[in-house]
C-alpha cells in the first residue's frame, strides 16, 4: 500500500510538472499556476511517501508521526531501556521473582542488556549516549542498556544493538538466571535450555513514569527445563516464598489486583503481561526467534 500510493503520487507530481511545461511553451500562464500549485501539494507529499517506505516497523512509523506533529526534534533527547524476560511456567503459572529495586512488586526473571567497556566508549563516541538519570547508577545497573541520546541517533543505534554492539546475545542470557535463582538458592542448576520466543518492541511514547520519551524493547525466551528440572519447579509450586511467585495469566493481567478478596494494590509489574503465551503472537519475529539455546552456568 505505502509504495503504490508513492507511485500514485509521482505519477501525478510527474503529470504537473509536464503540464507546466507545456502551458508556459504554449504562453498560457493560467494553467501553468493551477498545475504549480497543484504541484506544491503533490510533490511534498511524495517526498513523504518515500520517507514512509523505510519505515517498516511501529516505532519507526511513531517517531516519524511525532517529528512531522513537532512534539520532537532531531535534538530531542529520548530514552532506551532493552532488556530480556524468561518465562517460565509450570501448568497455568507464571515464575515471577521480587524485585530488587524496592518497588515491592513481582516481575519475570530477566533484566537490562550490559554491553561490554569497548562498546561502551564506542556508544558514546558514535552517538553521543548518556546515563540513564531516571535510576540510579550502581554496581548493579553498570553498563546497562538504559540510556538516553538525541532523537538523531535512536534508528542508527537500534541497528548497531541487533548487528554488531558488543554485548549480552540471545545464546547466553544465563547471567540474570544466575542472579535471581541460583545464587538466592531458589534452584541449584548447571545448565539451562530455552527458545526465543520473540521480541517486543513499544513505540517512541511520552512515558508518564519518567517524564521522557522512550522506547522499551524485551526479548522473551521460555525455558525448557529438563525432567529433573520440572520437578524442582513443582516443588517450589508447593512451597512458599517472600523471593518468588507462581502466579496465573489473570493475576498477571490484572497486576495482582482482585476484586473479590480485596487486594486492590497491585503488586505485579506491568511488564510481566510480555511473557503470556497468549501474548506471543504478538511479539516480533526476529532472526534467531524459535531457535533453543543450551547454556552452562
């Protein structure tokens, strides 16, 4: 649709153009300004078009809207926060783990993406990156890809993260499993099996949380356990926690919010509602998406 409609639009621009030719060869300046005029809207119009070809993806298609809407410039600052989720489920429930930043609420296994210190300096020297200043910076959060740069840079740098960044890959995202369950001795496992499920991706959005604009991407992978493994995770079902959750997909949609009991403080990050199985087709297919990975920890 948007090529034909680009090549709607240049024959037309093509069509004006030839029509002022031969008016003003045929001195006859009236028909000549109607077909200028009609050009100033055709032509700008194509231009447009063409910019739209390239835009393949939601958030493309959003910053493109934002820019022409003058909410932001090439020089507006935005924000980048890419991280990776597991799902993990045993029957109807969903693992979730505490969160460590004192937000009191249960999320998937998973975190930011860290890039190495090489990549680091050639972020900044490409693009000009910047710490993110909505969270603090820590040992914890060192090298994380929350980051802020100019508008400018954002396609540039979302290009360079998928081909060529020096960072954490989807074949080896044992890290964060490390952290959250083996070293709080939720499970005592040496190696890890799962398959890329896919990638979810906002649009460029005003986020009311941190007051910027802001793109979140989430790769989610689901963990295959062994059989050895499944009856770990059933006996963790049984058992009861202050580090970990099992909970269903509706206690995940309504953020841990019930009615019925009178638990109306949600206590589930909305960012869980990316793991669902129902919510898979939804995610983007990207290169690797259904491919598993064996990972030793």
């Amino acid at each position: 649709m948007k090529i034909f409609k680009s090549i709607i639009l240049f024959i037309l621009s093509l069509s004006f153009i030839g029509i002022i030719v031969v008016f003003e060869i045929k001195l006859l300046p009236v028909g000549s300004s109607i077909a200028g005029l009609l050009l100033c809207y055709s032509l700008p119009a194509f231009c447009k078009s063409v910019q739209d070809i390239s835009d393949t993806t939601n958030w493309k298609m959003s910053q493109r809207k934002l820019k022409r809407g003058g909410f932001i410039t090439d020089n507006t600052i935005v924000r980048v926060s890419f991280a990776y989720l597991y799902r993990i489920k045993m029957g109807d429930k969903y693992l979730l783990v505490k969160n460590e930043r004192g937000t009191g609420k249960y999320q998937p296994v998973g975190g930011v993406y860290k890039f190495d210190e090489n990549e680091k300096l050639e972020l900044k020297n490409r693009f000009q990156v910047k710490d993110d200043d909505k969270i603090s910076i820590d040992e914890s959060s060192r090298n994380d890809y929350r980051l802020r740069m100019e508008n400018k840079y954002l396609r540039k740098f979302i290009a360079r993260f998928d081909r060529k960044a020096k960072r954490e890959k989807i074949d080896d995202l044992s890290r964060e499993f490390k952290e959250e369950l083996i070293e709080k001795g939720i499970v005592d496992w040496r190696q890890i099996k799962y398959r890329f499920c896919g990638r979810h991706m906002t649009s460029l959005q005003f986020g009311e949380h941190f007051q910027i604009y802001e793109i979140l991407l989430a790769d989610v992978v689901e963990l295959l356990p062994t059989l050895e493994q499944e009856n770990d995770l059933k006996l963790l079902v049984m058992q009861q926690s202050d580090k970990y959750r099992w909970v269903t997909a509706e206690e995940i949609i309504s953020l841990g919010v019930n009615t019925a009991t009178g638990q109306l403080r949600e206590d589930i990050a909305d960012h869980t509602k990316k793991i669902l199985q129902e919510n898979e087709g939804e995610l983007m297919k990207i290169s690797d998406v259904g491919k598993t990975f064996t990972v030793n920890i």
